[in-house]
C-alpha cells in the first residue's frame, strides 16, 4: 500500500490538492456505492479502478490527466491493467 500513497502524494503535486483530493473522495463514493463487491483478493486493484472513475468525474469525462496518472501509478509498481483485469 506505501506504492500507492506515494502514487497519490506525486499526483497531489502534479495535479494540485484540489483535484487530486476530489479525485480520491469520487473513488472512495464509488468504493461506497457498491460495498457487496468482494475486495479480499486485490484492494489496489479495485482502488484503482475506482480512482478512474474519480478522474472521470472531477474531469467532465474527459479524463485529459489520467494518461499521466496511470504512469505515476505504474512507476509506483501499480498497473493500471491490473485494476482493470477481472481476477475472479
């Protein structure tokens, strides 16, 4: 998980506090919107798709800034391919 602070403290500083705190805040909503869904297996993974759909809501579904998102995550050792892979 220390990969995944790190990811968000470098966006914080590349995309500001506001985005980047609303961004988290529309991810955690989502994460509360469907708490049945299982997370046991892979917590960042399921983070990180919530995370973009964050980015697509404080970015009008533009989603201009998650291209360099997702290589802030990567650099970090998170894969945005992971998030996006269903592991069941």
């Amino acid at each position: 998980m220390w990969s995944l602070g790190e990811a968000l403290w470098e966006m914080r500083n590349k995309f500001g506090r506001e985005f980047t705190d609303q961004m988290v805040r529309y991810a955690l909503q989502a994460m509360n919107d469907n708490p049945a869904k299982d997370t046991r297996g892979d917590l960042d993974s399921y983070f990180l798709a919530m995370l973009k759909i964050g980015d697509s809501v404080m970015d009008d579904n533009v989603m201009s800034r998650w291209p360099t998102a997702a290589g802030i995550l990567e650099k970090n050792g998170l894969s945005e391919e992971a998030a996006t892979t269903d592991k069941k």
